[in-house]
C-alpha cells in the first residue's frame, strides 16, 4: 500500500491531433509504403493509436537513394553556419511542441508523463541545439580536414524513441550527413511527429527520411550498398548480425547495445541519497533502460539497513496510467517484453533469489510489472548475468572494495556503472577500475549532450554525444 494516495491528474490527451494512419516519409513527403503495414498499440491499456505503413526492399531503396540526392546535391554542400540554422529550428520546434510530444511519446511507449516531459523531451532538444552549435565548428573537431561521410543508416530501439532519434539525427546532420532512419516497430508515433517537423522547420527534402518497419526493414537499411555508415541501438545479437554484415564493406559502424549495470553501494554512503540513485537506476523507463543499475552491489555491513529502506521507498512507487501526472511507473512496452521480464524473473526465484515487490493494484489492461527486489541472488544466476530489461533489481553483497569491483565486472557487457561513497579517494580509485563506458559516482543516469555515451565488451562501440558523437559522422579528407 502506498503511503499517500493522490486523487488522478491525468495529462489531456486533447493536445494531440493524431492521422489515423501513416505513411513512410521520404523526400520531404509522407509517401505509400509497400511493407505490411503496422498498428501501434498503448502498453496502458492496448488500445490501437493509428497504423503505420512499413517499408519493403523497394521502399528502402527509395529512401536511401532520396537521401543520397539530398547528400549530394544540397546538404554536404550547405555552408556549415546553414546548415546550423535548420538545427536551431528543429531544436526550437521541438520545444514549440513539447506538450504533444510528450503525450504521444507516453502513449505510444507505456512510459509515465513525468518523464517525456521532463526528460525525453527536453534531452531531444538539447541534443539537437548542442549540435546545431557544432555544425560551423567542424575544423576544431580534432580532425585535419573533416569531411561528413555521407548516407547514414540509423536504426533505433523502442526504450526512448524520441531521444534515440535524436542522439542519431543530431550529430549526422551537423556533420553534413543525411539519413535514413528507422524507428522500432512498437514505437513510430513520434518519429512521424519529428518528419512533421521537419517539414515545418523547411529542411531540404531527402536530409531526413524516416521508415517503419520491424527487423527486415532494419536489415535491408543496414545492410544497403549505397549506405557510407550504420548507426545501431538496439540488442547485442542483432548488434552482432550487424557488425558482420558491415564487416569487409566501407561502412562506418558504431553499435549501442545492452547493459548489465553495477550500481555499488559502500557503507559511508549517504544512505538516502543512494536509495534515491538506486531506485532511479533501476525503475526509471520501468527499468527498460540500456544503462540500468540492474545489479545492487551493497556491502555486506549495510545490507539489510539499505534494503529496509529501499523497500520502504518502493512503497511508495505509483504504478498505473503513464498520462497521469503523479505515476512513477508506466506500462511494459509490449507483451513480448513482458513475457521476457516475466520469465527471467521467475528463473531467478527458480535458482533461489527471493523475490518482493510492493503490494499494488494493477489496471486490468496493458502491460504491467510491479518494481521488484530480488535478494540473495549470487553471480552465476541467470538475473545476475542477463538484461531483464524491465523493474527488477538483483541484490548481491561484497565485503572489500576489490570484491566489489571484481564482482561488477563480472559481466560480458561494459556500459555504466555507479559507485556510492563519503569517501572521495575510494569512488575515484573503484570507477578507475570499472571496466563500463559510462560511471557515474553518487548520482546515476545523467545525461548531457557534451557529455559522451557508450560502452565495450557485448555493449558495443562508439560513443553518442559530445565531440566523440560528432566524430562517429566524420572522417578524414585525404587532399
Ligand atoms: P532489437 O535489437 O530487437 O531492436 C532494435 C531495433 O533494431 C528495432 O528498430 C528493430 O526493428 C531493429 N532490428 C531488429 N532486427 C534487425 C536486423 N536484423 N537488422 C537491423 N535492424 C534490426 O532491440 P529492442 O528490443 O528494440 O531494444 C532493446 C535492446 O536495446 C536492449 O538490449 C537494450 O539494452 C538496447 N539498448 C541499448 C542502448 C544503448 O545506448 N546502448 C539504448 C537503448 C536500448
């Protein structure tokens, strides 16, 4: 039971205009697509939102060989400071359009309001003004003599639809780069919401060419001749697929992929501060974050103190409408998904962890997983070494700092961790040895557009954000 019940505050849903279907966008304009089209449904409650018209190899051709023409043609010749101009507006149409992208991103995705609103959103934005900054700048990238690499194939996952866009359009264009993107197939909305401002903000046709599609879709983009570079988020074994195919061909390739991330937990660490870092490394995006604290490390000596209060906080988790203003916890992305967490937290209570979760009315429809704690789990457990991807968090202990870190890298994945500690000595000499792309010391999820994101191992490779992200959609002039 929580402890403070709050009357509903839904988020109206009148701000959106929605078509009751959408086609592909290629060359500046919504055309037919000869794929089998899609519905998008609400994790909330599985109402359809519009159908989706899906790409076929033809239509793929189309959209590459429409952004090769915009590449050629207009965009690598655009002087860099015009190129900026359009990024400024995208950037401030988003802004213009927040609200409504908010809402569609919390309907199309499951996730609460409070975070499209404050988070999604506004980091789109953010990714897109940093780079508008960097476009007339590009001779102090590090470079000799930067040239943009053409044709980018980007295919995002479903977690942040809106952001992930972001992250990959953003830089590729500032680097006089045109693209190709697909979204995930249970999350389009608000990729055609962006085509729409695209169009608004007057970009030149075929700069931005957005595709639905599920996986065949993605593997045709990817692996097209006239693509110069590939830009994936998504699971480590199509991240693998890809890198093969891309293998031996001129494509530049950064892969995102999946995370198994330690947050660490030492004694002297201000305890509510950390069951805060915990709590959002782990139920944020209902834990369908890459880079989620999935793993508590707590050192033995505050273990039970630390999970005492941890499931006192969870207590007080809102789980319900993702439109209501108060919910902390939104819906599942999709029944498949579900499945997935459903299952793997069941292997986990199968080889002996215990599982708890706060008592919560669920609503009757949708997708839904109560936050969980699974304690007692030790390292050869399944939910210990794989992504469950949704609100499950695996509790383990260390006693020393070199059991601690020995313990967080016992992971085939690299991407984030969290190291909690009073003591300023010990979390620089433990993140140093952290092998995670990203480590983040008494706070957990930051994230900025200067600031570089990625990881290693089974994570992947490149880095997004910062100059590193610009530099993933440059290369070097040979003259
Ligand atoms: P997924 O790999 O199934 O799908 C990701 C995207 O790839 C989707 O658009 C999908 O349609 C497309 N796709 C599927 N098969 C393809 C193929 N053979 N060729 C090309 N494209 C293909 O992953 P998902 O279930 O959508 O997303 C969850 C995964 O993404 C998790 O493992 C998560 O950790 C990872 N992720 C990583 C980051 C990061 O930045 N490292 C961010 C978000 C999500």
């Amino acid at each position: 039971m929580s402890f403070l019940e709050y009357a509903p505050a839904p988020e109206s849903r009148a701000i959106l205009s929605l078509r009751d279907s959408y086609g592909l966008f290629v060359g500046g304009e919504f055309t037919d697509g000869h794929g089998d089209p899609l519905d998008s449904i609400s994790p909330a409650d599985g109402s359809r939102i519009a159908a989706f018209a899906t790409a076929d190899a033809a239509d793929v051709d189309a959209a590459v060989a429409s952004a090769r023409r915009a590449y050629d043609k207009v965009w690598s010749r655009m002087p860099g400071a015009e190129r900026a101009k359009y990024l400024f507006r995208i950037a401030r149409i988003v802004q213009e359009r927040s609200r409504e992208l908010a809402v569609a991103e919390s309907l199309d995705n499951g996730k609460p309001i409070k975070e499209t609103r404050d988070f999604d959103v506004p980091t789109a934005a953010a990714w897109f003004f940093y780079y508008a900054g960097w476009a007339d700048k590009l001779e102090y990238a590090g470079l000799k003599h930067p040239r943009s690499v053409g044709v980018a194939a980007q295919v995002i996952p479903w977690n942040f639809p809106l952001m992930m866009l972001a992250w990959k359009i953003a830089p590729a264009l500032a680097a006089g780069n045109t693209v190709v993107l697909k979204p995930a197939q249970t999350t389009p909305l608000t990729a055609m919401l962006f085509a729409e401002i695209v169009q608004q903000a007057d970009l030149p046709a075929g700069v931005v060419n957005i595709i639905a599609g599920a996986g065949e879709t993605g593997k045709a983009l990817v692996e097209h001749d006239d693509v110069d570079k590939v830009a994936f988020t998504g699971s480590t074994a199509v991240g693998r697929s890809i890198a093969r195919s891309a293998a031996g061909t001129r494509k530049k390739l950064t892969l995102e992929l999946g995370g198994k991330g330690a947050n660490i937990v030492f004694d002297d660490a201000p305890i509510d501060q950390a069951v805060e870092g915990v709590v959002n490394g782990i139920f944020f995006n209902q834990g369908q974050v890459c880079c989620a604290g999935s793993r508590l490390l707590i050192q033995e000596s505050a273990h039970d103190e630390f999970v005492e209060r941890l499931k006192r906080r969870m207590e007080t988790l809102r789980v319900g409408d993702p439109l209501d203003k108060n919910t902390d916890i939104g819906a599942i992305n999709s029944a498949a998904q579900l499945a997935r967490i459903e299952e793997l937290t069941a292997a986990g209570v199968n080889e002996g962890a215990v599982s708890w979760a706060p008592e919560c009315s669920l609503p009757d429809e949708g997708f839904w997983f109560r936050p969980t704690l699974l304690t007692g789990v030790s390292t050869s457990h399944r939910v210990a070494r794989e992504e469950i991807f949704g609100p499950v968090l695996s509790v383990m202990t260390f006693r020393t700092p070199a059991e601690a870190i020995a313990k967080a890298n016992n992971t085939p994945y690299g991407l984030s961790a969290g190291v909690w500690s009073d003591k300023g000595s010990r979390v620089l000499s433990v993140a140093d040895k952290l092998r995670a792309g990203v480590v983040w010391t008494n706070t957990f999820n930051k994230f900025d557009p200067t600031s570089p994101f990625g990881g290693y191992r089974e994570s992947g490779y490149g880095r997004e954000g910062g100059r590193p992200g610009l530099l993933s959609y440059l290369t070097e002039e040979k003259k």
